[in-house]
C-alpha cells in the first residue's frame, strides 16, 4: 500500500529535483554565477534579510503575543485587524505599498511634504532604503501568522503557573523569565528556523516592491532566479537555486532534528 | 504568622454575585477549612485571600492589614494548588527554592532552607528530579514543601489531595495535620470533602450558595447543626431527616411517633433529624423493615425502610438481620434535632 506515496514523491520531489539538477548541472553556469557582481551582492543581502528580518519578526510577535493573550474584548477586536495582512492576497497590497512609496505622487511622501514642506526620501530608489523597505513589507505580512502561533503557545501554559509565580513573589518580567520562556522557548526557536526557510523563498516582498532594483541591488536569492530566466539564462536560474541549498539544507536539518526530538 | 478577617466580603463576576457578604475571622495559627458543595464560591473566597480574584466589596485583612490593594506577591502567603502547578521546567529543589530566589535570598540560605522543607516531606531523594518524573503524591509533596520553605503569614489550600487515591489522601491528610502542629502557621485549607473539613479542622466554615451557613469546632457542627444545610452536609453516613409535626413533647412523622426533646410548641411543622448511629435497633421501638445490610467490621450499616420512607442506622457490632426482615429502632431522645420546616433553622 506504499506505492501510492512512492508515486507522489516520485512526481512531485525526484523528478523536479532531478530536473532542477540536470539543468543545473553545467559547471560554467557557477562559474559566470560567482563571477557576476549582482551575485555577490545578493547573498549579502539575502544573508541580511534572514538575520535582520526574521529576528525582528520574532521579536515583536513575542512582544504582541503577550499583548494579544489578554482576555478582554477590544483586544478580541484588535486581533482580528491584526491578522488582515496575512489574510489578504500578496500581490495587490504589496503593489499598493509600491504606489504609496512612489516618491513623487506616493500617499506616503504626499502627506510627508504637506507636514515638512521637504521632500521625503526616495524610498525605493535607494539600495538600502530599498531592501529595508522589503524587509518591512515581509515583516507585516508574516508578523501576524507567527504572532498567532506565539500566542498559541501561550495560551497552553497552564494558567496556575502565573497564578503560583505571583503568590511565589515573581513580577511581571520574571513570570516571563521563569514561566513563559521556558515554555514557548522550543517553539519559538523551532518557528524561527521555518521562517527562515520560508523567507529564503520570499519572492513577493523583494521582486513586488522593488523589482531587484535599483541596478539589480536589492536581489535576494528567492528572485536572482527569475533576473536570470528573464534574461533566458535558464541553467544559470537553476544554479542560484543549487546556492541557495548550503542556507536551506542546514536549516531543514535543525527543524527535522527538532521535529523528532520532540516526538 | 497572622490572623486573617474577612469584613462583608462580596464577589460579583459580571452580573452574578457568587459571594454575599463574607464575615469571618481566623485568630493567628489557626486551621480553618472553608467546606461546601461544588460551586458554593469557598476557591474564590481563597483567591480572593491570595489576590488572584479582585474583591468586589467589603475588606480582607491579614495580619490586621487591608491587603485589597495588595499585589499577591506582597501578602506574604503561600498557596497550594489543586493541580500543584509545579513549575515544569524546574527541578524539585528550584521549585521548592524558587521563592527565595525571588526574593533575592543567599544561596546558602535557599539550600539550607530546601534540605529542611525536603527531610521533613521525605523529598530528599527527588531533588534532582522534574516534576514529570515524579509520582502524583510527590507532586503534592513538592507543592507543599515549596509553600513551607518560604514561612508565609498564612498557607492556603485549594483541595490540595483531590487529585490523589484514597488511600494516599489519608496518609497525606495526616501529614499535613503534622505539619501544621509543628509550623503552627495559619492556614486556610478549601475542600468539598467534609471528612477531610472534620479531621483536620480547628474550626470549620461550611458555606453554601456564597454564604457561610455556619462556623465552629468540628464536633460543634456535628452535635448542633445550625441548621438543615450544615445538619445534611456533615457527618457521614448522613443524617435521616424527615417531616413531622410536633405531639406533646415528640415528633408525629412517617406515621409514628419519635422522642424528641423540648423547644418546639404543639402543632408546629418541622423537620425532624437524627444520625444514623443514633439509631439502635432494639426489641421494642419503631417498626421498620431490613432493606440492605452493610457490614463494615466493627460496625454494620442498615438502611430499613419506616413507612416509605428508607432510614440509615449505624450500629456498633453486628447484626444477624436480613434483607426483608422487620426490626424496631430506639431514637435516642437526647441526639435528636429539631428544624423548622419553613426557615431550615435549628429549633
Ligand atoms: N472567572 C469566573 N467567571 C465567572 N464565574 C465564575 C468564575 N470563577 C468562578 N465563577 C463562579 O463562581 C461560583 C463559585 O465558584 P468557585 O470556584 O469559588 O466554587 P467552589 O466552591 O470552589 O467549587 P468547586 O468545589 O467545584 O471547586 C461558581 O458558580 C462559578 O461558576
Ligand atoms: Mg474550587
């Protein structure tokens, strides 16, 4: 009764793999790769985008959750605001930022010149301004989900355990030290390493919000890819995804490692 | 150490009041058990005393502090929990110690304090452990010790052994008396169970419906219930009670008459209530039929039926009578009681 899962995984992960591989498999392709300064640049930024984005993302979805895990009704309310850039569709809201950050007729430096009578800063055009702006844009779109999975997590510690720690003396940071932490700690760090993941594949923020631009500055490895296929450089897309597996593949280990430890 | 009273004590949740003015005082080092069916409020009025439940109305004071706008880790209480709540991620010994930690106590001090808490819990063993490794008796035995090494104002108890077997509950029910003989700190212990309110209780509050339908000594309840509440709450086998009218000094009911004594005029309706051991059955008296016998050893316990109405009697010893067989019962006059058929209340 295997042959119906031996079958799936043939079709849907040996063959693209295998086809990915093929196409990847000319070693001129790594040599042209490594020698465009685009690529260089690229795993800078994507390096910067995993460190930089994915930790502050986890850092305010710890902060909201605690904030989210109060049981009062506004709050009830609140939440559910909160989770509507997750809900909705990437390409249209992330397009609509772009417009708002359009220097010129953008809402955004619109209501910057009628407050400052200066114009406001070229939000796109700007290799640094650019890709953090990306970052921006993946850390409101993927703070909620993960917000939501911290406050599940919070909602399983037994509430008793507050309730001992406040009658054991502890204030409110040392029932986070002491009680919260350690609870949520495996998930917290096991989340991260799938965002991290999930963010190498981040094509949305980057390529919907700056196209890779200005001067092809603010790739990441999740769109270098598509620079290439647009160029009809098809082997040489296949093989940024080859690079990008020494990012990927230690990460998907730690995870699994983590998954069955916690069996 | 500390006394602990309660002046009109009122918790509303919302729109419902589960407890309607709560007087009580416990004098320092006392035990007293707040006993009541499911429901009655008696975990909130404990909360309450621990300020994890805002008072809605009236004062709490410990040791003749208001403590109603008191953080709980400013009472200076410890608490046991129903379900221990043991912190998971910590070692019996930082569990036990961890209070002290918090309050920035020197480590010698802290170790010094857990070795103490452990020999006298027999924990000294388990120290090293997490709480999952531990066995459900030992939780509770850690839960305790983590409330002793801290030497609180006052202890307080949410039915610390519900969660345990017979006859575990028993042996810890001893020990917990043990404990409280030698630290002589005052506690306030929550059950339902009235046999656990009876053997360990200095004096005990039965409540009902967020009131407290009386207080006293254990046996003082036992002998002289209040009324129908406290009369049918405690004692177990529990007390036959049933309707009569009073005749010249006994009590018409069940188309018999009972030996009662005095208080009650002529005619009036009451209640009429007497224990089971109170009941011998004897070769003359009131006619009544063996329905089941239940013999425990050193006593037997027979439910008979008087008219329809079935009866329990306690006897001390054995019996020889069998199901369907007709006896006579002897009421002791002197053990019977009275309540008023309308208010409930002891006559
Ligand atoms: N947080 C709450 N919100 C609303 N009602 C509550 C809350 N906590 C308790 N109650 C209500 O208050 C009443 C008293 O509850 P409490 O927990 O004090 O009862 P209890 O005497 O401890 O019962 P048990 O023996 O079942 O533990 C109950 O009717 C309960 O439904
Ligand atoms: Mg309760």
């Amino acid at each position: 009764m295997i042959a119906p899962y031996v079958l799936v995984f043939l079709v849907f992960v040996v063959y693209p793999v295998t086809y990915g591989l093929w196409l990847a498999r000319h070693p001129q392709s790594y040599v042209t790769l490594f020698d465009d300064p685009v690529f260089f640049r690229t795993v800078v930024n994507t390096i910067v985008f995993l460190m930089v984005a994915v930790n502050v993302k986890f850092a305010l979805a710890l902060f909201l959750s605690g904030f989210f895990v109060h049981d009062r009704a506004w709050i009830r309310w609140l939440s559910v605001i909160f989770i509507i850039p997750w809900a909705v569709p990437a390409i249209p809201t992330i397009f609509s930022i772009r417009f708002m950050l359009n220097p010129e007729w953008g809402i955004i430096n619109s209501v910057w010149f009628r407050l400052t009578a200066l114009d406001g800063p070229n939000w796109l055009n700007d290799p640094t301004l650019g890709l953090t702006m990306a970052m921006v844009v993946h850390i409101w779109k993927a703070l909620p989900f993960w917000t939501l999975i911290l406050i599940a997590g919070r909602l399983a510690i037994p509430r008793e355990l507050y309730e001992a720690s406040s009658v054991d003396g502890a204030t409110s940071w040392q029932k986070f030290k002491y009680v919260t932490w350690p609870s949520i700690r495996t998930l917290y760090l096991s989340s991260t390493i799938l965002s991290m993941i999930w963010t190498l594949g981040d094509f949305n923020s980057v390529y919907l919000l700056t196209g890779g631009g200005p001067a092809d500055l603010t790739h990441v490895l999740a769109t270098l890819g598509i620079r290439y296929i647009r160029l009809d450089q098809v082997d040489q897309a296949m093989a940024t995804i080859v690079v990008a597996l020494p990012f990927v593949l230690p990460l998907v280990y730690f995870m699994m490692k983590r998954l069955s430890a916690n069996e | 150490m500390a006394g602990v009273s309660f002046r009109e004590v009122v918790k509303t949740f919302g729109k419902t009041r589960v407890l309607h003015g709560i007087s009580l005082d416990i004098t320092d080092g006392e035990f007293v058990v707040l006993v009541g069916p499911s429901g009655c409020g008696k975990s909130t009025l404990l909360r309450m005393l621990a300020g994890l439940e805002d008072i809605t109305g009236g004062t709490i004071a410990i040791d003749g502090r208001v403590v109603n706008d008191v953080d709980s880790k400013d009472r200076d209480i410890a608490m046991v929990f129903q379900s221990y709540a043991l912190y998971p991620h910590m070692t019996v010994r930082d569990n036990m110690g961890f209070s002290l930690k918090l309050r920035n106590e020197k480590q010698a001090l802290i170790d010094q304090r857990v070795a103490t808490a452990a020999k006298i819990l027999n924990l000294e063993p388990y120290l090293g452990r997490y709480p999952r490794e531990l066995s459900g008796g030992q939780r509770q035995r850690v839960a305790m010790g983590r409330a002793i090494v801290r030497d609180p104002k006052v202890f307080l108890f949410d039915e610390p052994l519900s969660n345990l077997d017979a006859k575990l509950r028993v042996a810890m029910r001893t020990e917990i008396k043990a404990l409280h003989q030698r630290l002589k700190t005052t506690t306030v212990y929550v059950t339902h169970d009235q046999i656990e309110a009876m053997t360990m209780a200095d004096r005990i509050a039965v409540m009902n419906e967020g009131r407290i339908e009386q207080l006293g000594r254990p046996l003082e309840l036992y002998d002289r219930p209040a009324n129908l509440f406290v009369a049918q709450f405690i004692g177990s086998p529990a007390m036959n009670i049933f309707d009569g009218v009073v005749q010249s000094g006994a009590v018409e009911a069940l188309g018999v008459r009972w030996p009662a004594n005095g208080g009650a005029s002529d005619g009036q309706r009451v209640r009429y209530g007497i224990r089971p051991e109170h009941l011998e059955p004897a070769s003359a008296g009131i006619p009544a039929e063996v329905v089941v016998v239940e013999p425990m050893g050193a006593e037997t316990e027979i439910v008979a039926k008087v008219g329809d109405a079935p009866i329990t009697v306690m006897m001390r010893g054995r019996s020889n009578a069998g199901p369907g067989e007709r006896i006579h019962l002897a009421p002791q006059a002197a053990h019977a009681h009275l309540f008023d058929a309308a208010s409930g209340i002891r006559i």
